[in-house]
C-alpha cells in the first residue's frame, strides 16, 4: 500500500463531506440575511487591518536593518 486513503476512505469521506455542507447550508443563508440588514461598520475592520499592517512593516524594519547591520560589522552571533 502506498500510504494513501483507499477507496472506501475516499467514499467515506466525501460523503462527510456533503452531509457538513447541507447541515451548514441554513445557517449560512441565515448569516448571509443577517448581514445585509446590519448597519455598515468600515472603521471597525479598516482600525485593526491598518494595525497589522503597520506592525508588519515594523517588523519587517527591525529585520532588515539587523540585517543590515549583520553584513556591515560581521558579528560572531550574525549568520
């Protein structure tokens, strides 16, 4: 055997998978309803968003200027 899943398996799990889809299916229309009688909240999601992408940007400084630093003086403890 070559370590994959044999034919059962395969049936098996796409059946799982079909019945997860139609048990999830009426709570994601319901979700879907729900969120288009909702009042409209962009500051909500651009704050955090524009969080994480300053922080990112920060962290991506800090590395690059260790880097930078680590090919100028060659340190013991740079690889």
């Amino acid at each position: 055997m070559d370590g994959g899943l044999s034919t059962w398996e395969m049936i098996a799990l796409g059946a799982v998978a079909v019945i997860v889809i139609f048990l999830f299916v009426p709570g994601l229309k319901k979700i879907q309803e729900d969120s288009q009688k909702a009042e409209k909240d962009w500051k909500g999601v651009l704050l955090p968003l524009g969080a994480v992408v300053l922080f990112v940007i920060l962290l991506i400084s800090i590395v690059w200027r260790f880097e930078i630093f680590c090919l100028s003086i060659k340190p013991f403890h740079c690889s």
